[in-house]
C-alpha cells in the first residue's frame, strides 16, 4: 500500500500511489509544534504557520502563491498542533510538480517580511478573539490548561495576545531554525503518480534545508493529578459549555484501539449511549459528544457538550451516572460489534481522498514511526472485546483522573464542587 524511505539528511518519506483517483497531495509534517515552545513565545508555532504563505523569494506576495495554486485548481492549507505543524498542496495528477514546488519554497524560502508580520499580527489576535466568543471551540482549551498546567503541553496553540504582540523577525527565524529542520520532516505523496523518481525529486525540492546538530528533546509531561480537578470560566452565555475529561495515556498504548471502540460507544454518533440519554430522551443538549487526544506521552478522553444554564448539573449528573454503568455492566456484544463498523466504515469513507490518506499515514509517523494499513487496523479494532473495554473502564473513570472544566456565567464553584464530591 505504502513505501517508505529516508534520505540521507533525515527527511522521511511515504508514498502512497492509487492510480484509480485523479488527485494527488503533497503533505509535509514537521515534528515541531506549541508543546516546543519556551515560556514567553506560546503561540509562536501558530503564527509561523501562516507567515510561511506570506510571500517567498520567488513568490514575493501571498498573492504570488494563491495565483500560482488557483490557476490549475489546487487547494492547499496548513495545521499547528502541539506536537506538529503541517502542509499540503492537493492537485491534478499532472500538477505534481507545481505542488510539490511551492510547499516546499514557503518551507525553505520564506522572507517573513516585517510588514507583513505587523499584518499578521492583528489576524491572528482575532484568531483568538473568535476562539474566546465561541465557548464551544474555547472549551478544550480550558481543559488542557488545567490537565497540564505549567506544562508546554497545557498552553493553547494560539499563544496569549501580549505574546502576539512581542513577536519579532528575529525571534520567529531563531524558532524556525532550530525546529523545522531535516530530521524532524516528513512528506507523503498520496494519489495518482509515477513513484519511480519522486524519492530524487523531494530530495532536490528540500536542497538546503538543515538538519539539527543535535536531536532535541521534550520534557516528559508531568501527571500530578491526585484527585478530581475543577475549573470554571466566568462568562455571561445563554449556554454552559463542559468537558468531561479522564486522563488515558500516550501514543502506541496497548490500549489504543480499546479507547477507541469505548468512545465510540459512549459519544461516537447519533447512536451513541450519551447522545441517546441526553439528547433523544432528555433534550438537555444540542450536541454531546466524546473525544480523544493522545500525545507522545500523555492523553485523555473527554465528554463535551453545552446545555442551558440551569440543566448544567443534571445534564453532568447523567454523564457520570452512565460513566458508573459501563464500568458495572459488560458492554452487549451487538453493541460493540455496532460501534466496530461504525469506526471502520467512517475511516473507509475518510481515506477515499488524496489528502486524507496522505494526513493518514503522516500522522501516524509523527506518533510511533509505524505505519498500519486501514486492513491491520480494522484488525486491531475487530480483537478489541468486551473484557478489555470494562477493564478500561474502570482504569481511567476513577476521581484521580477525573478533571471538570466549565464555561458559563457562574461566579461560585460549590454546586460543582458537590456534584463531583470534592
């Protein structure tokens, strides 16, 4: 399905031909991200990403590089997460070249003019703005801060404004130097293509681009939790957002795929046991789900929704109620067969595009350097039993890892406090 190879300077590269589509994408991903970020330039990651389409050498303007994309159709976007940041280009098959040609000049031959950084400087305090008006987006964030807390892991990707603001040339070349270097890239070719010299035309494309002196190093996240944890952001809403989350752990547990199939089943689709419970036969809430995120080496699962002010408790009062059932009672084996197929059927039809199944195999570099077919995963998912999902369980629903964050137009903790017993 896939090739792998490495050059010589540390670049990595999977390529994933499919001749039965007419696209293909160009996706690089750097190991480098908001978690890399010292005390002081929180954000810094973020706001590179988007200097980079700011104007190169060659295409001096933004305008440069939309034009050279938007003559032949392409789309092409960027992405800052705390352990990575990445880029692709999607095109026709015959488009390859112009793809790969323009991610990598932003990459290797951005000016990052000041004016320009003066620009982008008040998009990308409305970029924060925005995140702050919509509780909903603002919500895991929340979160975050309070799992890791005085941790680069705890800090939200879009920095703080006063960061934004204290941002300089300088200071933005001194973090791309020392983090968007040769080891820590990875490019995948994913679509309709000739493989037989795409391996010699990524190593030209990326001439010059250093590899570190030294491989860098993250500090271990710190788990200091030892009891339920609670925060609550004052804000006037029509609406309390939360999120419900327990810590799980990093990437390449033995337990992936266990977490996997148990979110599913408690907030994975409209079929789900709490979208059921509080939105078919309560309506408490428009929406309700359950999520994961996983780190190198540290993760949770979360339950968010947002309900009226006065439902607040009740709605949180079911969650925890259906938490305690499916740690007491063996999930039915109907119903994990169901939640089964639903996450192999929904990754079947994601990876139909270029773009997703070059995101696919990236991703999954970056995390463990092991790449699974769809089929060896579908094959993880389908050993998954019943035993494994009530043991899990009962691992992370638990007080010690249990953290409650809040939005909504409360100025007092206590009637939280009491429902979680704290």
């Amino acid at each position: 399905m896939y090739q792998k190879t490495t050059l010589r300077n540390g670049i990595r590269i999977i390529k994933v031909p499919n001749g039965n589509i007419e696209t293909v994408t160009v996706m690089a991903i750097f190991t480098a991200g908001s978690r890399d970020e010292a005390a002081g330039t929180e954000g810094m990651a973020h706001f590179l990403e988007h200097m980079f389409f700011k104007g190169t050498d060659k295409r001096p303007r933004a305008a440069d590089i939309n034009k050279d994309l938007d003559r032949v159709g392409a789309s092409s976007n960027a992405f800052t997460g705390k352990e990575y940041t990445g880029f692709w280009a999607k095109t026709e098959k015959k488009d390859l070249p112009l793809a790969l040609d323009v991610i990598s000049d932003i990459l290797l031959h951005s000016r990052f003019d000041s004016r320009e950084l003066e620009n982008e400087k008040g998009a990308g305090i409305e970029g924060s703005n925005m995140y702050e008006d919509a509780p909903m987006r603002d919500i895991p964030a929340v979160l975050e801060n309070m799992l890791y807390a005085g941790q680069s892991l705890g800090h939200d990707p879009l920095g703080t404004k006063e960061n934004v603001r204290g941002f300089t040339r300088g200071n933005l070349l001194r973090f791309y130097r020392k983090h968007y270097t040769a080891d820590r890239l990875v490019v995948a070719v994913s679509g309709n293509f000739h493989d037989g010299r795409i391996d010699q035309a990524i190593a030209r494309a990326f001439t010059g681009l250093a590899r570190a002196g030294r491989p860098l190093k993250r500090r271990r996240c710190a788990e200091r939790q030892t009891g339920t944890q609670l925060t609550v952001k004052y804000k006037k809403t029509d609406q309390t957002n939360f999120s419900l989350g327990f810590r799980t752990f990093g990437e390449g547990h033995p337990d992936e795929y266990v977490l996997a199939v148990l979110d599913t089943i408690l907030g994975g689709g409209s079929s789900s046991r709490l979208y059921e419970l509080v939105r078919e036969q309560r309506g408490l809430a428009y929406y309700i789900y359950t999520y994961t995120e996983t780190f190198q080496d540290a993760g949770y699962l979360a339950v968010q929704s947002g309900v009226g002010n006065d439902k607040c408790e009740q709605a949180l009062g079911l969650v925890l109620a259906e938490l305690r059932r499916i740690k007491e009672e063996a999930v039915p084996a109907e119903e994990i067969e169901r939640a089964k197929s639903c996450i192999k059927g929904r990754m079947a039809i994601g990876l139909e595009s270029s773009s997703a199944m070059a995101n696919f195999v990236t991703m999954q570099e970056i995390a463990t350097g092991e790449v699974l077919t769809p089929a060896e995963k579908f094959a993880k998912i389908n050993a998954v039993t019943a035993e494994q999902l009530q043991r899990l369980a009962r691992e992370i629903f638990t007080p010690e890892r249990l953290n409650l964050a809040v939005i909504g137009p409360f100025r007092s903790k206590k009637n939280f406090e009491k429902l979680l017993n704290i």
